[in-house]
C-alpha cells in the first residue's frame, strides 16, 4: 500500500507540474513583448539563392506565371461549394503606430533604442497601479452653450449649427451628455476598441504600453464569451484602464457599452474576414459611428490568393472567395478595392491601403510560402471638413 501511496503522490506531483508549467507558457504567449526585427518594406529579397537565409521576405513581386497559378487553383477550389442551408501580434506597434497618442509614440521609440542596449527581466503580469489615471490628469468636462447658434462668440447660421450639434453631441445630445459619467473610460483622452480580442494576444502588449499613458482606455469585445472570461481573469487586467465586453458586431441593434463617436482608434485585425460578405458593410458602417471626428480605423486581414486560400480541398467554398474550415470557422479574401469600396461607404478616407505580399519560408523544410494580406488606415473627417474654427473643433465632449 506504501508503495502504491508513493507512486500516486509523484504521479499527482508529475501533472501538477505539467499543469503549472502549460499555464506559464500560455500566460507567456498573452503578453510576449518580442517583436519584429524590421517592419513592413525592409526585408527584400534580392539574391533567390539565399531565400532561405530568413523566414519572411517583404514586398514579393508575383511573376505572371505565379500569379495565373494562383487564379487557376483558387477557381479549382471553389467549384464544388457547400450546400446551403487567428497569435501574438505585438507587430502591431510596428505596423500600426496609430494605436497610441502621438506623444506615447515618440516615448516608446525612445524606450525601443534604450532596451537596445540593456537586457531587461520579463515577468508575467504588469503593475500600472495608479499612475494610468492620477488625480492631476483627469479629463475635464467642458460643456457647451445649446439651444443657439452661437459657441463661444462664434455664430453659424443653421445649418451649420445643426451640423456642429449633431457632430459634437449627436442627435441626441441630451441624453448622451447624461450618460457621460456612467460607461467605462468616461475620464479618459485617448480611447481604443479591439474588435475580436480572443484570448487577449494584442490585449496586453497594448495594456503594457498603456500602463505608462496616463489618461488612455482601452475596450476590447469578442462573440465568444469564454475569449473574454479569459482575458478578464489574466492578472494583467485592470477595470481602470481597459474594459472587456461579449459582443455580436453583427447586431445593429446591439448597443456598445460606450456612446458613439467617442473612440480614437478602432482596430479590427482577421475579424471581417470571418463575417458573411452580405453582412460586412453593416458591421463597417456601424464601427464608423463609434469612431471620432479625425479617429482612425485600422484594418489587417487576408488577401485574394493567399497561401491559405489556394489550400483549401474542394466542397470547402460556401461562395466566391468566402471558404469554411474544417473547424467551422469562415474567412473570407479581400482584395484592396473591395476594402476600400466597404470603408469609403462607411464615410472614412483612406491613409493607407495596400496589398502586402510576403515570402514565408520554413526554412527546416524548406518550404516556400506565398503570403498576402491587406493593411489599412481610414479616418473620419475631422469637424474641420464643416468650416468651423480650429478652437472650437477641439472641444468635441468626450475627449
């Protein structure tokens, strides 16, 4: 019985470690701080003879050979249809400074050239205490004279006093300026939302940034509601300055736990993709209500032809270019101007749009791997778009 007893305990002893150590591992995974030696554009192959020097090659020129073999077998793949009836991404800083206030951005470049030079210890949580939100820093409130056409001395006549309203308070201004201390981050400058967070992998590299920015908050949603547990459980998560919510972008009538047009940066990364075609210009049009006069929307998902798309067997194709995996999950490939017809009708202008082609290379298998994806920056019009003095454009009422 000893004997037994004894292999027992260390069997319970071997899965508790496993156990602990699987944990770690994930928790390292959430909030790696690693991230890519160069940004997009600064690795070009010239030499094909040292391809496999590297595991990612930017800004690949298709030959037309490559480019019609892509056609053929993304149209073999698609000819028998279904009946009818997503990573650490700390890139994300890299590719998509807009993330932050322009003055973080400039701090954490400085703090990149810093750790350059020094070898800094990583833990498994980060502590912000109470320096996110100090007394000192605290959004002020300002309120507005209504009911008029005139704003600080300035006199417009009615149009453009409707327009100023409505922009700055929304049809319903009374009742939006009654909610502003009762939503999440209603003291905040600087306010993000992360469309489609999962378990949290771009969560909380921007949660570490965000730490050392005082008057930022960040909002992050999924439709799964185990995806949002976990990050709500992680010991990073912190209701002061970040809030986690269940929520279906393809419900209209669903309401965000915040008012419109207060969000600085909306970033949607491999979310749309996952939504029907028929249903993505409401998702789009509805996430543009939510941003700003002047707030951006930053989009990464996948492009026509990518290697995952020219994998699929066929009977995986539900419609043109939109396949289902074996798993049940959906994706769909972009091209660039279905991207910016979608965003263009939402009422945003294009910063950036473009096709990045990479070469991923598994360099152990050597394996060669066609990557494509879309990359995008659209904003809102600023209120200076109304011809109303700059003063006056700055005091929109939440931030």
């Amino acid at each position: 019985n000893s004997v037994f007893r004894s292999l027992n305990k260390m069997n319970f002893i071997t899965r508790l470690s496993a156990l602990c150590l699987r944990k770690s591992k994930m928790q390292q995974r959430h909030q790696s701080s690693r991230r890519p030696a160069v940004p997009l554009g600064s690795r070009i192959l010239t030499d094909p003879s040292k391809v496999f020097e590297h595991n990612m090659w930017d800004n690949m020129q298709w030959s037309q050979e490559e480019e019609e073999n892509a056609k053929e077998r993304a149209a073999e793949n698609s000819l028998v249809k279904v009946q009818q009836e997503d990573q650490d991404r700390n890139w994300l800083f890299l590719e998509f400074p807009e993330i932050l206030p322009e003055n973080r951005r400039e701090e954490l470049k400085t703090e990149e050239r810093s750790s350059e030079h020094t070898q800094t210890n990583t833990t498994n949580s980060f502590s912000c205490e109470s320096e996110v939100f100090e007394e000192g820093e605290k959004y002020s409130k300002k309120k507005y004279e209504r009911g008029s056409t005139s704003v600080q001395g300035y006199v417009f006549n009615e149009k453009q006093a409707k327009s100023l309203t409505d922009t700055l308070y929304g049809k319903n201004c009374g009742e939006e300026l009654s909610r502003l201390d009762s939503f999440p981050g209603s003291d905040a400058t600087y306010r993000i939302l992360e469309v489609g967070c999962g378990a949290g992998n771009s969560v909380f590299p921007i949660l570490k940034v965000l730490c050392n920015t005082p008057g930022t908050f960040l909002y992050c949603c999924d439709f799964a509601s185990g995806a949002v547990e976990l990050v709500k459980s992680h010991s990073s998560y912190n209701s002061a300055w970040c809030s986690a919510f269940v929520h279906d972008v393809c419900d209209d009538a669903l309401p965000y736990p915040f008012p419109d047009e207060i969000l600085d940066v909306i970033l949607l990364v491999f979310v749309l993709s996952t939504i029907h075609p028929d249903r993505m210009q409401g998702v789009v049009n509805r996430l543009a209500k939510l941003l700003k006069p002047g707030g951006m929307l930053l989009f990464r998902d996948y492009g026509r032809y990518d290697t995952a798309q020219l994998r699929f067997k066929k009977g995986h194709c539900l419609s043109e270019n939109f396949y289902v995996r074996g798993d049940g999950t959906r994706v769909y490939f972009f091209t660039k101007d279905e991207v910016w017809n979608m965003f263009n009708l939402a009422g945003l202008t294009e910063v950036q749009n473009l096709v990045d082609r990479r070469l991923q290379v598994n360099r152990k298998k050597k394996v060669k791997m066609q990557r494509v994806w879309i990359q995008s920056k659209f904003q809102k019009p600023s209120l200076m778009s109304l011809n109303i003095p700059e003063d006056i454009t700055k005091r929109h009422p939440y931030g």
